[in-house]
C-alpha cells in the first residue's frame, strides 16, 4: 500500500495497542493526496477480503484523540451533520474513550466512496490543529497505563453516537492528526 499510494503505512504492533482491542491500528501519513488514495486502497483491500462488493456499505472506524471529538462533532453537531450530508455516510462518534486508549472511536459506514470523502472531512478538521501546532504525534500514540485527557464541559447539543471496535488511524500531512 505504502509504494502504491507513496504514504507511509505502519500497522501496529502488539506493544503499540491495548491487549484490550483485538484489532490493528493502522497510521497512515503523508501528503493530503497520498493518504486518501492509502485509505481507498486499504479499504479497497478490506472489503475485498470481507467478500463485500465495492458498492456495497461496509464499516470503517476511525480513532480521534478524545480532546478534538468536540472538533469533530462542532456546535450542535454541525459539522458532523455537514460530513455526513457531504459524504453520504453515516457517522457515529463514540462518547467514551477506547478501553486503554485516550481516544474514541468515529464509526463511518458507507460505501468505499462515502467513507473516503467523510474520512478526507474529518482529516481536514484535525488538520487545521495540526497546522495550528495544538496537535502533537503523541495525541496518536498508544502508551500503557495513559487515559483520556480531560476534556473541557460539553456543550449543549453535543452529538454522538454508538461505539464499535477501532480498526484504522488516518494521519495528516504533518503526521500527527488522525
């Protein structure tokens, strides 16, 4: 995938995940373009071995640093509403953080095409953190014993939704959003 798309893949290793989730997390960095063909071709390879037809709707989860959910979701669940309408997916962002993680899992399901253009919208908001340099590489990276931060109060309209099991991790350019 990596010389396929020229964005650097790392697929965790079992120091580099909380023994309590059973799946890979995979990083994914490097230029905006470069990742998301990274993305269409590991989700490309995902629904390949599930046996799912490309236009058929499948399930992607993304992990977003606990601290930039609110990001996500904005002010009422504006911006996830505008992802979700702009992409066709539908999206639930997980309230809590995964079990060992300081993270919380962002379910998108769709076809390959709407799970691309939310995971591309939702990148471009934590990559204006990044840019920003209120992002760090560590927001995205596993270490034992460490919980969420805190986050600040929540915000009337909050958003939200169901949980699932993380399975993949989409880094910005900087390499450091995800």
């Amino acid at each position: 995938c990596s010389q396929a798309s020229g964005a650097h893949v790392h697929i965790s290793t079992e120091d580099e995940a909380p023994a309590t989730l059973s799946d890979k997390i995979l990083s994914i960095s490097g230029p905006v373009p470069q990742k998301e063909e990274a993305c269409r071709i590991i989700l490309q390879d995902l629904w390949k071995s599930q046996g799912i037809p490309p236009e058929e709707d499948g399930i992607f989860v993304l992990i977003v640093p606990a601290q930039f959910v609110g990001a996500i979701i904005g002010p009422k669940g504006v911006k996830i509403k505008d992802i979700m309408q702009a992409s066709g997916a539908d999206i639930n962002v997980g309230r809590e953080a995964i079990i060992g993680m300081p993270d919380n899992p962002m379910v998108v399901n769709g076809t390959q095409s709407q799970i691309i253009t939310a995971t591309v919208m939702a990148n471009a908001v934590l990559q204006e953190f990044a840019d920003r340099d209120r992002m760090s590489e560590d927001d995205f990276r596993y270490v034992p014993g460490r919980s969420a931060a805190p986050r600040p109060p929540a915000r009337a309209g909050g958003g939200g939704g169901g949980y699932s099991r993380p399975a993949a991790r989409f880094v910005t350019s900087k390499g450091i959003a995800g």
